[in-house]
C-alpha cells in the first residue's frame, strides 16, 4: 500500500450557514461519506461517521469536519448500507434519538437490537418514504453488505434520492460501476447534485467488483445527467492501495480532458458548508 499522503483539506465548520436551512440547497462534508444535505429548509445526516478509526484497521487522517454537538435540528438520518465505514454504532447514538433512521431493507432488526427505541424506516429498491415533506428514495447501486452479527447481503445497499420543491439531490453510497446509473437518471430527470464515490479502486482486479474509480465515478456522474457532481469516500480513511489525494486528481484530470464545465464540479473541504446554487 502507498503511503497515505496528504488528506483532504479541512476548514473550520461555519456553523451559522450550517444552521441557515431556509436558503438554497447546501451541503457539508464531514469527510470521507458522511454528508449534512439541507433541502426545502430540512436537514439529513447521511452515514455518519465522527470515529478515529474504523474497523479497527483504517485510521482518519483529517479530523471530523463536524462533531454531533454541531449538527442541526435534523429531519432524518440515512444509512446506505452496514459497512463500518458507512454505519457507525457510537456515531449514531450520539444521535437525538428522535431522529428517525431510515435503512435498507433487512437491516432493522440489526439496529432495533443496538439501539432501542429508534423509529426505523427501512425501504426497498425504489421505495419511497415522506418526512416533513423531504421525499426519499432509497435507490439501488452494485455493492454489497457484511457487518458482525449479519451474514453476506442479508440486509440492501444503495443509494438516495431526496427531493422536495423542485429539486432533487442523488447520494449514491457506495457502488462499481453499473447500469443503474442511467436509470437512476431517468426515473429521475433533472436531478441538480450527484454525490458519487471516487475512491478505494486500487488494485482494480479486485476492488473494481466493489468501488468506482474516478474516470468510472465521472462517467457515473454523466449518465445521471445531474448538473453538478460532489465527489466523495476519498481523503479521509485510506481503504486501499491508492493514496487519499490521487482519487480527486485523476478526477481532475478526467474532467478536464473531456471539457466539461468546472464550476459544474464541487471539490468539498471538510468542514465546509457548500451552497448548491441551481443554474
């Protein structure tokens, strides 16, 4: 394995635009998947993650952009899958535990066990639950789930897609590459910001079975048809052979020799707060 190199930039939280959830759509990157999305003046956390470590095994290299005392009055928290770089248990008892969770399909009774009392929402492949007017759509991606105490894909992996108001925001979880992409996109047209992993893909004989690259994160991203891309799971936990700043090079690179647009891709900073501006 490469040395890690250098992490993802981090800066200070701003916690008044955090908390700002009247204004445009916005987003703020905790690091590596974990994301504070604001839509239609509601806010979701998306697989929190605030430990030092995971697994035992992958140590964070740049601290937590935000700690659970931070966070806004929250509508729902999401959870794409049950891999411990996605679902933390300590993170999310940290959690208002009036927030309600919402899961794949199989993976509640897991939860139920660990953390009583806990309203769970768990959705199928397209399945599509309403809070406070947020509509979430649980939809499908090519990976796999495995936790202690459950067996291979006993319980879905996916993705979301939150809308409300006009305007629609697709986290993809983790995936490979996969012709769900472009369904995704049309079952969903005029989608505003995909958040699309980018890392983790070295060697590739492997780890392609299970994770994007960046070229194949960035033809993820066109087959969507989203008018922006936020690039995620990199600079934060090194998981494979790759170092934590080449995913968002080769990125860059890829973007630029196909001419695409570059304010149509949103580099995050952890810590930072990202106004999703429609154009």
């Amino acid at each position: 394995m490469a040395p890690p190199g250098l992490p993802a930039d981090r800066v200070p939280a701003d916690l008044t635009l955090l908390r700002h959830l009247a204004g445009p759509p916005q987003a703020t990157w905790i690091g590596h998947s974990s994301f504070v999305l604001s839509l239609a003046g509601h806010a979701v956390l998306i697989d929190p993650v605030f430990a030092d470590r995971i697994g035992l095994l992958y140590p964070r290299h740049v601290a937590p952009g935000l700690l659970p005392e931070h966070l806004p009055p929250l509508a729902a928290v999401l959870l794409s899958h049950n891999h411990y770089d996605h679902l933390d248990l300590p993170s999310l008892r940290a959690i208002d535990p009036a927030v309600p969770l919402v899961v794949p399909a199989g993976l509640a009774s897991y939860l139920r066990r660990r953390l009583p009392g806990r309203r769970l929402i768990e959705l199928a492949w397209w399945e599509t639950t309403s809070i406070q007017g947020l509509q979430i759509t649980f939809v499908p991606a090519r990976h796999w789930s495995r936790r202690i105490g459950m067996g291979r894909n006993c319980s879905l992996w996916g993705g979301y897609v939150l809308a409300a108001e006009g305007t629609s925001l697709y986290y993809a979880g983790d995936s490979a590459w996969f012709e769900g992409f472009a369904e995704i996109g049309r079952r969903f047209p005029g989608l505003d910001t995909a958040f699309i992993p980018i890392g983790a893909y070295t060697p590739g004989w492997f780890m392609e079975h299970h994770h994007l690259n960046p070229e194949q994160a960035g033809e993820a991203f066109v087959q969507t048809g989203a008018r922006r891309l936020v690039p995620m799971h990199w600079g934060t936990f090194q998981m494979a052979d790759e170092s934590l700043r080449e995913p968002i090079v080769r990125l860059q690179a890829w973007w630029q020799g196909q001419g695409l647009p570059a304010q149509r891709l949103l580099i995050p900073q952890v810590g930072a707060t990202r106004v999703l501006i429609q154009d």
